[in-house]
C-alpha cells in the first residue's frame, strides 16, 4: 500500500506562510506531480511529506495512519534530491546496499535487493565502479536504486533531473516511466519542467502561492483549465488569452478568450495580424502574430510554413476550441 493524505496541511516560517491549507488524497500506486513556478511551495510540501520540514498545521496521513510528527525514518518513504549524494569511495552496490548495511541485514539479503534493484535499473555491469566512473544519468539511475532497495512505501523524487543535460533527461523520464510501471508504487515528484509533468503523471498538482490552483490528468488539464493561471501554465508554447466579452445565454460582461497556439489557422478572416517574430524548430514553426487590440498571439505550423517578419496574414479560428475566463480568472 502507499495512499498519502494531505488533510489542511499549512507550512509557516515565523509570521510567512508558505503552504496554505492543503488537501490532497494521493492513491496507492498513483504517480503524481507536482508542478509550479519558483516559490509556489511544491518542493516545501513534499519535504513536509517526508518529514524533513515540519508540517505548522493539519494532518499527513500514510496508509490512512496518521504520520504528521513522525520522524523521516518511520514514515516508510524513499526520496531522491537532485543531487545524487553518492558516496565516492564506496561502489555502485555497496552505495546502493548501504542502508540495508546500516540496518544490520544478512549479506545475503543485501546482495539480492541490489541485484534485484541493478536489473530492474539496468546497472549490473556497473556494481564495481565508483560513482566517478558513470554519466550522470548512470549516478541518478544509482541514487534510485538505493531507495528501491529500502522497498519503500512511496517514492519522492525532487526535481531529480534538473542536473542532466537535455539528452540525458530525455533518457531518464523513460528510465523513471518504466520504473513505475515495473514496481508499480506510489511516486510524488516535483519538477518546474512541465514536459516531465504531462509525459510522465497520472495526476498533475499545479501550485502557485502554497495553493493547489487544479488537480486532473495531463489531458484534463490542458484540455479543460480551471482557471487563467492554469491555462498558461500547462501548455508550450502557453495558450494565447484575449480580452473578450460575452453576451445572450452566457453570463455577460468581459472576459478572456483562451486559445492555443496549435489550434489557429491560417489563411482566415476571424483576425488579422503581422508576423512579428518566426521561430523555426524543425518540426514545428512558432509565430508570434501582433494582432493590434487583440494582442500579440503565438501561432504553431508545421515547420514548412515559410513566412518573414512583416507580412500581413490572416487567422482562422472555426476549428478551434475556446476557452472563457471570467472577470476574476476563473473557467466559465
């Protein structure tokens, strides 16, 4: 089992407040993310999980007991840092054994959990090596492997790549996707890159401020935002917003128009604009389209789309599905 349950979680250093009432129900097995700009309190609230931080207020509840002022070491929990805190001296295995070691069990157990952990890992070869000797990826791939040898009620990864060069992250989401397949485990990770969030989350946590703005799926969220901040936030390029209002059967008065960059067309009449900026990315072609009143608007094409800074063209919006924020940011 490893259901984790944020019951009014509040997180104070002296008269700031940092995390402000959260709750939130994590469920066995479940790989959830937690995501939001610098500050919003994600990496805060998972030491709170863990117990490294000091929960000021409300309960955190571990396989439905209550583990609020428990110490790290009774929680049950592995976390991962971003720095991989590998002992230099020791090897592959003995750093990936070595909480066993200093729990006092049988040799023969820790060599099987680090043979059992290194395959599942992909790093027999390596048992013998030190640290020094691997890729970064290959030192990340270790400092996991020690925590699954521990057979840990949750995993807690805290922005686990922001270290790795852009290849190597590619390479370990994939490394870390197929792990929770494998193990099948609760897992809580925090990262700010949103790409980590929507490829590898059953759930995704937006914070902002020590708040929770929406929970859902990648797909919900990006389909479906539940408010302004959301809507920007999730999504890349972020979705273009426009003043609005509305009239008739919807409530009227001003709004935001929300569409994403690779829902408009071009060649139509719903808007037109100059080609400000082109940015070509192989695939695809981002352009920034100044629309006058409307705004300036990010347009994702396909990476054929040849047009120069200057040129006059017209948007088309028929087939694109909009979204509408009220006066005070929320979806109507």
């Amino acid at each position: 089992m490893g259901s984790i349950t944020l019951n009014g979680v509040e997180k104070w250093f002296g008269e700031v407040q940092v995390i402000k009432g959260v709750d939130l129900e994590i469920n066995d097995g479940e790989f959830v993310i937690f995501v939001g700009p610098s500050g919003c309190g994600k990496s805060t609230l998972l030491r709170m999980i863990a117990g490294l931080e000091e929960t000021s207020r409300g309960q955190i509840l571990i396989d439905g007991a209550d583990k609020t002022a428990e110490p790290p070491a009774k929680r049950g929990l592995a976390m991962v840092f971003q720095s991989y805190a590998l002992y230099p001296h020791m090897t592959v295995g003995e750093n990936m054994g070595f909480s066993l070691k200093t729990s006092g069990a049988p040799k023969s157990e820790i060599e099987e959990k680090v043979g059992d952990a290194a395959r599942v890992l992909r790093l027999e070869e390596y048992l013998e090596r030190r640290p020094k000797d691997l890729s970064g990826g290959q030192r990340q791939r270790v400092a996991i492997g020690r925590s699954i040898v521990r057979a840990p009620t949750a995993f807690l990864f805290d922005e686990p790549l922001s270290n790795l060069d852009a290849s190597l992250r590619v390479e370990m989401r994939y490394e870390i996707a197929k792990l929770h397949q494998s193990l099948k485990a609760s897992m809580i990770y925090v990262t700010h890159d949103q790409v980590e969030a929507m490829t590898l989350a059953d759930r995704i946590v937006v914070l902002q401020a020590g708040r929770i703005e929406q929970v859902g799926s990648p797909r919900e969220l990006y389909d479906r935002p539940g408010n302004l901040f959301v809507a920007q936030f999730i999504g890349s390029p972020k979705m273009n917003i426009m003043p609005a209002s509305v009239r008739a059967d919807a409530p009227e008065g001003a709004v935001h128009l929300g569409i994403r960059p690779e829902a408009i067309g071009l060649g139509g009449s719903d808007l037109q604009g100059v080609v400000d900026v082109t940015e070509y990315l192989g695939a695809d072609t981002y352009l920034i389209v100044d629309c006058g009143e409307a705004g300036k608007l990010t347009v994702r094409t396909d990476g054929t789309t040849d047009l120069r800074p200057g040129q006059t063209i017209g948007l088309d919006f028929s087939n694109a599905p909009l979204h509408y924020f009220g006066a005070d940011g929320n979806r109507i």
